[in-house]
C-alpha cells in the first residue's frame, strides 16, 4: 500500500498511508478509536475503494480490482464483528471463505459443471475441515454459528479466512470479547501462522498481546502514521502515548499485563 488516501465525506480516514507487510512478518496495528485501522483493512482487501494511492500484491497492482480478485491473490480477512450465516453449519460457513467455485457460479451454472462442481464441493470441504483443525475447532463444523459461545464463533471467522489458504491474513480486532485463555490461545495460532510464512496485519487493542506476538507495529492517528517499529519502541512512542491519552482519562501504561485501550 502506497500513499493510501481515504475520506467519507469530509473525514480523512486514511491520509497518506505507506505499508509493507512482508512473508511471515505480522504487523501490529495500534491506534485510538476512529483512526483508521479498519478502514485501512478494508481498502487493502478492496472493500472500499481508495481515493489516492495504489495497492500491490507481490509486486502486481490491484488498486482498482474487485475484492474478490484480492481475495484470489491470496488476501483474506476477518471483521470487527461476528459475521457467521446463521442458517448454515459451521462447516458450511467456513467453506464460503475456500473460494469454492460451486459458490461462485450459482446453481445453473453448478449445475452445468455438475462433476467439476463436485469435485470442488470436495475440495473446499477438505480445506474447511483442516482450516477448522488449524483453530482448535475440529469437532464444532456440524453445528450451528448461534449454538457456539462467542469466543469459538470468533475462532470460526478466522478458520474462515484461513480456508482459501492466504498469503495475507488481516485481523480486526480478533481476541475482542475474549477470555483470557481464549486469547492467549488466539496468539499461539496467529505465531504459529506466522512461522509458517503467512504474512498478517493485526488490529488490536490489547498491547500486551500486541508485544506477545507482533514483530512490527505501526501506529495510526487520524488517518496517519504517527509510530512505527518494534512493539516495545512504538509502545513507548511520545506520539503514540498522547494519541491514546487525547482519547481517554486515564493514563496508559504499556508495561500494564492486560492493557485495553479503546474499544472493549
Ligand atoms: N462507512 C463509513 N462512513 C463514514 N465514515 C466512516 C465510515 N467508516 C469509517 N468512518 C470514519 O472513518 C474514521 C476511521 O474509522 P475506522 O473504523 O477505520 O477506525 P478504527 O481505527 O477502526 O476505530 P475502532 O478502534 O473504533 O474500530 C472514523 O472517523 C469513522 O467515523
Ligand atoms: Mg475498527
């Protein structure tokens, strides 16, 4: 992402963003409420379109593609939100995110294809299955999103983005709501995906996570990059520190063991 501009209306939700994101590396991205962070997710996966500025994957331009192109090159992503189809299985829900061309096509088209079509159904039922293994949920595909409690149904998000087996995976917020157990867990996961080479950006609140399992961090204010780094420099950042104390009353300790700024 190159000089990356975003407004709605009047606000600059990204102003001039630059970001690089390499193989295996997961990038922290810390920021006040407001400033930009999922918007910045939303414009790498092509969910919103940007203003100024150009987006590569692996050295191709994507800026004006569709966002099921980018999600063809290999970028998938979860919400801020628990967004699962209430009427499908959670087997089925993370085959939506294996990019399953029986999906893609629609029925006549399925139809047409009837073989082929299986053989992807095949496929993409394979994949979910060992993307559900891969978050600790093997057992849970036959069941319904509103049977699980929350912390599993946000697990299911991310077996869902890892279903289409991405080279970049963008989290938003992915432990929020979680237990502590829950999050710990979530950060082996997010390590271990990262030493297999999968590039990730992670939004999150929690810094102490963020220092856990990151190995860069950028910081966002208002659309911009005011901090980038190592997570103990950014952390530290004078920037950084009046950013977050402009939005709350209280003081912020980054050495504090479960620090929540923002959002809870
Ligand atoms: N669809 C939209 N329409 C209008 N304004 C928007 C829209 N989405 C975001 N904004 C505005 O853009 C700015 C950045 O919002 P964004 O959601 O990216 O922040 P964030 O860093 O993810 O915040 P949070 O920590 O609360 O999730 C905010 O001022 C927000 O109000
Ligand atoms: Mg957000």
């Amino acid at each position: 992402m190159k000089d990356a501009r975003v407004a709605f209306g009047g606000v600059r939700a990204l102003d001039g963003v630059s970001l690089t994101v390499q193989d295996g590396q997961l990038l922290g991205l810390i920021g006040p409420n407001g400033s930009g962070k999922s918007t910045l997710l939303a414009a790498i996966s092509r969910m919103i379109d940007l203003s100024s500025g150009t987006l590569t994957m692996e050295g191709r331009d994507y800026t004006n593609a569709p966002a099921h192109l980018a999600n063809a090159l290999g970028i998938a992503r979860t919400f801020q939100t628990v967004r699962l189809l209430r009427t499908m299985s959670v087997l089925e829900n993370v085959m939506l995110g294996a990019q399953a061309e029986w999906v893609r096509r629609g029925p006549l088209a399925t139809w047409l294809w009837l073989s082929r079509a299986r053989r992807e159904e095949k496929r993409a039922r394979r994949a979910a299955q060992q993307a559900l293994e891969r978050v600790g949920l093997k057992d849970l595909g036959r069941r319904h999103p509103q049977e699980l409690p929350y912390g599993p149904a946000r697990k299911v998000e991310i077996a869902r983005a890892l279903a289409c087996e991405p080279k970049l995976l963008l989290l938003d917020e992915p432990t929020a709501g979680m237990s502590q157990a829950e999050r710990e867990e979530v950060g082996i996961l997010l390590s271990e995906l990262s030493k297999d080479g999968l590039a990730q950006v992670l939004v999150e609140h929690d810094l102490a996570m963020i220092q856990r399992v990151c190995n860069r961090v950028v910081a966002l204010n208002f659309g911009q990059v005011i901090a980038e780094g190592l997570p103990a420099q950014v952390a530290a950042d004078e920037l950084v520190r009046e950013a977050y104390l402009g939005h709350r009353d209280a003081g912020m300790e980054a050495s504090a063991p479960m620090m929540e700024i923002g959002r809870q």
